[in-house]
C-alpha cells in the first residue's frame, strides 16, 4: 500500500480494518491548496508590508520574503501531517516544532464530512472533518485531513462508517460498493421558499450592519430632504423602508439559499447503515451520519413557511457537537409534502409527522391569549403616549387597533399548535408560532426527564415537561401541559424511569 494516499487501494489491500497500520501522508495535490490559503489569511499583513517596503528603499525582499512565509508554512504541512487508522484506533500527528497528537477510539466516531472549495474541486480533493461528539472550542485540535483525494476520503469515510468489530470482517474498497439510494434531490422550485425563512433576515441585518458606512450617510441624507416631524412623511418613510428591507431580504435569502443548498442530495447506503446529505454551490459539503444514531427528527415550520405550505427538517443524532448537528438537514426549506415523505423514509414511519396531537387544554390555550394581548396592551399603551406627547394629529390613535388584532391571531394559532403525542417509537412534541417546530424524539434515546413549573404556571396546575437525551440539543420540551397528564405521559414514554419517585 502507498504511504501517501489511499489512492492504491484494492480490495486486497482493504480485507480487514486492522491490517492498515502504515502511516499515511495529505495527497501531494495540497501543495497546490495550503500555501494559497496561508497566503489569503496573511493577506492583509502582506499588503501592509508591501506598502512599507514601496515607501522605504525600495528592496526587493521585502516583496518577496512576506510572500514566501506562509507559502513555506503551507508546504510545511505536508511534511508535518501524518495519519493511520488501526485495528481500534484513529490517530493524527501534526507539527514539527510543536508536535499535536490526536487519538480517538474507532467507536466514537459519529460524523465524517467531507468539504470541497472551488479549489479543492478543481484539483480532485477534499477537506475530511472528523466528528467524535466531544465538545470542541474554537481553536482547539480537531480530527481535519486537508486534503485528501476525493475517492480516497470517501474510502475513508466508508472504512470509518462501516467499520466492523471482528477482525476478520471484510471491508471492501469505496469502487466496490454499490450506489447510495437516492432519497432526495434539489428542485430549483424550492427557491420560492428562500424569503420565508429567518436566514435571510439574519443575513440582511448582518449585510446593513456590514455595510454601516453607506447606510448612514444615505439616511441623513433622506432626512434631510424629508420632513420627519410630520405624520405624513414619516408614515411614507416608514413605508418605503419596509418595502425596501423586504426586498433586500429576499434578494440576499434567495442567494444565501442557493449558494447552501444547491445540488442538495440525501442518499442512504444499499445497507442501510449511514445517510449521506451533500449540498453546496461554490463550496461543497458532504456529511455523513451513521443510522443508529440517529434518534428522531425536527420539523421546523415558522410562521412564514406554514403560510406557504413548506417546512424543513433536521436529523437528531447522538452524540454531535452543536456546528455538527447544524450540518445534518434532512431537507432543506422545501413544500411540506417533500418534507413529510422523506423524514418518514428516514424515521421508519410516517405516524409522527401525521398524527392528530393531544392538546393540553383550557388552562395552557389561556395562557397564549393572557401574553398575547399582554404584549399588545403594552404596545398600545407606549404608542398612546407618543401619539399624545409628540401631538400627532388623531388619525394616528387608528393605529393602536393593530396590535391586539394580530396578538389574537398569534395567540389562537399557538393555542392550536400546541401538544403532544406518543407511538410506539417516538415522543411527539409540538409548540411556537413563529419559529414552529414538531420534535420526534425516540422513545429508547431518552435519558431523564425534567419538570418545571413557574410561579404562574403553579397557579393553573401546568408544568413544562423536557426529555433529556444525548442527542441533537439534548433535551425535548412539553410546554404548558397539565401535571397528571405529563406524569402519565413520562411513565408511559419510558417504563420504569420515574417509579422511584412515584414511590
């Protein structure tokens, strides 16, 4: 077998896990990747150097010595990257003056994902991530191999994902097995669905705040020309800049939606042992995640999505880290049938995501409305009092009709969006308006249960109700459910955890 690679690979080669215990360098092709990223990251530095030295003597080396730096360090990380993959074990040694040695168990391998920049595409590599559940900080070591040939880190991916426990399992080479099924491919159709979600709102607040400088100077200009002190022309104002706000909205969700999901594939192996969800336009991402940890699934389906009939979905799988977990979407921003019948493939079954949900009655519809048009009082008082004190002519007192109209609305749907449901397999939990979400938890990956109650929720006999699990956010919440029903509904979830303090 080669020790640069696992390009030689055969099936000889690849009988067992155990008998690859060479040590195995990056593929030579990353000479071509690391020092040109080592020089986009010391760019601004080297801009800066190159303006001292132009404005000094004028030497050449100060043009070229900045430049070499990091463009040694990129192929330094050649020579200093090493890896192999033992009977129980992954190791990485990384580092020549300062050694970093990583090592995990075989067995505490969750996620393998697979990342390709434009670069790496062009030169038939890609970045392997290695994911092992253990909490991870940012700027701590990370199981990364950057770069790999991309068959090879598929081999890679299918040795550590379908690995064996006995020694004389056989493992065959990545070219040896059969196509993924296919569960799910991107239709351009779901871009409609872009200016729904909350990303793109996020991406416009986080554009304007980039784009400070021409922001502010454009509004003084505006107001400037535009008399805010009467009703008329603020009231215009305003107008045009929520039409303007929505626009840019949907215009930079659409392209943040498109440069993530695009080519969007979810594949599950002939075996039926991992799921496989690639995505991205420029940059793209493969994650692959093993059947058997995966525990259920989270519909989510804000506001706006339901309105147009769509809603996404997210695997909960074990034992991920929070930026894994947020790589694991089983469908995209997609019509809520699409989303339905492929988090029913996944699951097993269709009952979670149909099945009419218990709801919780009188008291927890009362406590919607009571917030609800709490906020709106609240409202309506703070706009009295501007109307009054700025005097305002009376028309704008129409205005305080607004609040309690949508406070009703939002109150109403989540009263009916709110409750919970049991299967054979899986709790079934559902609440919010805005950012509507309906857990799936697996019954067998529950762990505990936690029962709150606040001051006010003590007054109307109502507990929150969280199921504790070690997958995806590691705990699953009943809101607002009545304290007989959520005991009944924690002993019969898992029978035999709360005896002891039934008893």
């Amino acid at each position: 077998m080669s020790g640069s690679g696992w390009q030689d690979w055969s099936a000889a080669d690849v009988e067992v896990l155990a008998e690859d215990q060479e040590w195995r360098r990056l593929d030579p092709r990353m000479l071509l990747v690391h020092p040109v990223n080592e020089v986009v990251r010391f760019l601004p530095a080297l801009v800066a150097i190159f303006f001292v030295g132009h404005s000094s003597s004028g030497d050449i080396w100060w043009h070229i010595g900045p430049v070499a730096i990091p463009i040694a360090i990129g192929v330094m990380r050649y020579f200093a990257t090493r890896f192999r993959i033992t009977g129980e074990r992954l190791e990485l040694h990384r580092g020549l003056v300062s050694r970093n040695v990583l090592s995990t168990q075989l067995d505490k391998v969750r996620t393998v994902e697979l990342t390709s920049s434009p670069i790496h595409r062009a030169l038939g590599l890609a970045k392997v991530q290695i994911g092992t559940g253990s909490a991870v900080k940012d700027g701590d070591e990370k199981f990364v191999l950057d770069s790999l040939g991309s068959g090879e880190a598929r081999a890679l991916r299918h040795a550590l994902l379908h690995r064996r426990t006995a020694a004389t399992d056989e493992i065959s080479p990545a070219s040896d097995q059969p196509d993924d099924e296919i569960l799910l491919t991107f239709d351009p159709a779901w871009i409609r669905f872009a200016p729904l979600t909350t990303g793109g709102l996020l991406i416009a607040l986080g554009a304007l705040a980039a784009g400070n400088q021409l922001v502010g100077p454009l509004v003084h200009r505006i107001s400037d020309r535009v008399d805010l002190h009467k009703p008329q022309h603020l009231g215009l104002t305003i107008a045009a800049a929520v039409v303007v706000f929505l626009v840019v909205i949907s215009v930079l969700s659409v392209i943040g939606y498109v440069l993530t999901n695009w080519g969007f594939t979810l594949s599950r192996d002939r075996g039926g042992r991992s799921l496989h969800i690639r995505k991205g336009m420029l940059t793209t991402r493969e994650t692959s995640v093993e059947l058997a940890r995966v525990r259920g699934a989270e519909v989510h389906e804000p506001l706006g999505l339901r309105l147009a009939h769509g809603a996404r979905a997210v695997a909960i799988v074990t034992g991920l880290t929070k930026r894994e977990a947020g790589n694991t979407a089983l469908v995209p921003s997609a019509p809520r049938g699409v989303v339905e019948q492929t988090a029913s493939t996944a699951l097993g079954e269709s009952e979670p995501l149909t099945m009419d949900l218990t709801r919780h009655g009188a008291r927890a519809t009362r406590r919607r409305y009571t917030r609800s048009l709490t906020v709106a009082g609240l409202l309506d008082l703070a706009w009295a009092i501007t109307v009054a004190t700025q005097h305002w002519r009376p028309g704008w007192y129409v205005v305080l009709v607004f609040p309690p109209v949508v406070a009703l609305a939002l109150a109403h749907d989540r009263a009916a969006r709110l409750g919970h449901g049991l299967t054979d397999r899986y709790l079934v939990s559902r609440a919010h308006s805005f950012r509507g979400r309906r857990s799936i938890l697996e019954r067998e990956g529950i762990i505990g249960w936690n029962i709150d109650q606040t001051w006010f929720q003590r007054r109307v006999g109502l507990v929150t109700l969280t199921a504790t699990t070690a997958a995806g956010k590691q705990g699953y919440t009943v809101h607002d459910i009545p304290e007989a029903d959520a005991v009944r509904l924690a002993a019969t979830a898992v029978p035999g955890l709360l005896d002891d303090f039934l008893a």
